[in-house]
C-alpha cells in the first residue's frame, strides 16, 4: 500500500495530495481514517469525482465522509470542469 511505502514520511506541510475518483467503496471500509491523516500531515487535499453531483454519497459511495477531509471536492467529468477545478484550486 502506497500509505504503507510513502505516506509516514513523504507527505509534509508543503504536500499537496490530489486524489481522482468517484469514492466508491465497493462495500469495503472507506479508509476515511487514513485520508485524514493524509489531510493532517499536508498543505492540502483535493478531492476530483467523475461522478455527477447527484449520484455522490448514493448506493457505496462515501464522498462525504472524505470530503470532510479535504479542502475542496469538484465534480469532474469533462474538460471544462477540470480547468474550473484548476483554477479554483490555484
């Protein structure tokens, strides 16, 4: 696990983590206390979801629990949206 190999010592507070996915669990532990310890040890964490705004935090996905970690989570499914959440981001 990348978590395991680099997290404990890689990560400061001039890391910036940008994580992509729809937040899904698969039914499996979210690992939500490792992305907030991710989030404790770096400048910032943002969160990138290809999955419309209006199917977040429905079935297996946990979003909002990782959300609450991060310092900002865009919906990105196209091109625009992705300069949008740069821009935001910068």
């Amino acid at each position: 696990m990348l978590w395991v190999r680099y997290g404990r010592t890689g990560l400061t507070d001039c890391s910036t983590v940008i994580v992509t996915g729809d937040a899904r669990t698969n039914y499996r532990p979210t690992g939500g206390d490792v992305l907030s310890e991710i989030a404790r040890r770096c400048r910032a964490v943002y969160w990138l979801n290809p999955e419309p705004r209006s199917q977040w935090d429905t079935t297996d996905s946990v979003i909002g629990e990782y959300a609450q970690h991060c310092d900002a989570v865009f919906e990105v499914r196209t091109l625009r949206q992705l300069v949008d959440a740069v821009e935001r981001i910068l």
